[in-house]
C-alpha cells in the first residue's frame, strides 16, 4: 500500500498569510490619512495655498499672461 503524499498549502484550500511588514505598513498609512483628514477637517494644520508664504507682503499681483508678455517684450 502506498502512503499518501502531504498537502501543499494551495492543495489544503487554505491562503497564505499576509506578511506582517505588509500589514504594518498599511495600518502605518491608514493612519497617517486619517491623521491628515482630521487636520484637513479640523483646520489645526492651517491655512496652504500662497497666500501662507507672503506673510502680509502688499505687492500687487502680476497676472501671468501681462508678466510673461512683457519679459519677451511684447505689448498685451
């Protein structure tokens, strides 16, 4: 009589197990967006955009079409 062989995991049906760095890292990233969103909706992060960077600077806006004409010398 012969013996039976053993099962490989993909003959038993069963699926292998995530790798433990690989659920670390997602729940380090489900965080860290969650964490984002709570800034974002809570406005602790503060204001973004440009107007944080010019810290009360009066300068007139220049629009982007008068400045790029008129660094090549051509009127609008």
């Amino acid at each position: 009589m012969t013996e039976p062989t053993p099962l490989s995991d993909a003959d038993r049906g069963t699926p292998t197990r995530m790798p433990r760095w690989v659920r670390v890292a997602a729940i380090v990233v489900g965080l860290l967006i969650l964490l984002f969103v709570v800034l974002q909706l809570t406005g602790i992060g503060g204001e973004h955009g440009p107007g944080r960077h010019m810290s009360g600077s009066t300068a007139p806006a220049v629009p982007l079409l008068a400045a790029s004409s008129s660094a090549i010398g051509t009127a609008v």
